[in-house]
C-alpha cells in the first residue's frame, strides 16, 4: 500500500511539474504562479512528484465569471491516476479557501469530460458555458464555469501534512 503526501509545491519542484505537464501532452508555467497562491504538490514516500494543483484569486474581469477564488490546474501522473489524488487535492485546496472565501469557481473545457467528472466528483455545479471567460478561451470552442459552497467540513481538513495510503499499483 504506498502512502503518498500533500505538501506546498516549492521552487526546486518546478522542472518536474513542468516534465509532468509535457507527459500529459499539455503546458504549464509555475514560474509565473504567484507566491501567495496554493500550489500543492503529491509526493511518493520516494520524494518522486506525482501530481499538482493549484488555487488562487482571479478577477476575468469577464461579465459572467466573477472575481473571485478558483482552483487552478491540476494534473495527475498518468500511472497515478484513478487513486484520488485529484480528489485529494481539491479537499486540500477547498482548505486553503475556505478561511477566505464562502464560495470557490473554476473553470474547465467543456471537451475535458475527466476534469468535468471530478469536479461533479466534489460538488461542484455548472453555473455557465462560454466560448472563454475573460482571457482564457478555451480549445475547441466551449468552456463551463462551475461553483461549489464551501461549508465546514472544507475548513476541517488539512492542507499540506496528511498521507493518504491507496491500493497497490
Ligand atoms: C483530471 C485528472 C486531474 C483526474 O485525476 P485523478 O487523480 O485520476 O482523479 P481521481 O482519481 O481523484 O478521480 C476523481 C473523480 O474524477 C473522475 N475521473 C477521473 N478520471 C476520469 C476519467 N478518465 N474519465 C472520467 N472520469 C474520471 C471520476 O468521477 C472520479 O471519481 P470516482 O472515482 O469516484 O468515479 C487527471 O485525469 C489528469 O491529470 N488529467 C490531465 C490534466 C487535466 O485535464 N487536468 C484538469 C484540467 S487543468
């Protein structure tokens, strides 16, 4: 049963989570994440990066998409997919929120059905669709911005020390 934990992502993590971007086909620039962000990292008891997130405060200036606190990216190794460590992740980053916010949004493309899943996964609900929302337009044509309440039980969790043990790979 390997046990895996959530800490903040640090500077020296960067060339990996690049590395695991490009595995997954896609692009991402930690170095322009601001430090007052959540960025989170899921870590083997090897040290090894196996998945990210992010959360942070966002103004689209967009007159659908509120200012507000939206998960960022998340992205999962694809051999450590289907444990939860999405999940795990969102509970982590809903933390970070919940002390700063009574509301939290994102926003995925409307083509990305696993991301779509997940966030259904946590409670999230569809408040819109679009063609982009404020700069972010999005591949393939339609986006959907979700929202979720955040009530006491996000509050209770912990950010950044918890293990989480799951079934052999
Ligand atoms: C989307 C992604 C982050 C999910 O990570 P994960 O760790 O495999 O997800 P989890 O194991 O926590 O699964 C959570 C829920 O997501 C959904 N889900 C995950 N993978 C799925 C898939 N391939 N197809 C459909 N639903 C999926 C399921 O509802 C699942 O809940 P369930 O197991 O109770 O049914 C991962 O597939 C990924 O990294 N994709 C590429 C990057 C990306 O698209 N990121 C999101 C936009 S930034």
């Amino acid at each position: 049963m390997p046990a895996f934990s959530i800490r903040t992502l640090r500077e020296e993590d960067f060339a990996n989570v690049i590395q695991l971007s490009d595995s997954l086909g896609r692009r991402c620039d930690p170095g322009r994440w601001g430090v007052d962000e959540c960025r989170l990292a899921v870590v083997t008891g090897d040290g090894d990066l196996v998945a990210w997130a992010r959360a942070h405060f966002w103004d689209p200036t967009d007159p659908v998409a509120p200012a507000g606190y939206y998960l960022g990216g998340v992205e999962v190794a694809v051999e450590f997919q289907g444990l939860g460590l999405a999940q795990r992740l969102t509970q982590a980053r809903l933390a970070w929120v919940a002390p700063r916010a009574r509301q939290v949004f994102c926003i995925v493309n409307a083509g990305n059905a696993a991301s779509i899943s997940l966030q259904r996964s946590m409670g999230f609900s569809e408040l819109a669709r679009a063609a982009a929302f404020g700069s972010v337009r999005f591949t393939g044509g339609e986006g959907i911005l979700f929202s979720r309440e955040i009530d006491e039980r996000d509050s209770a969790l912990e950010t950044t020390t918890f293990e989480i043990e799951t079934r052999d790979q």
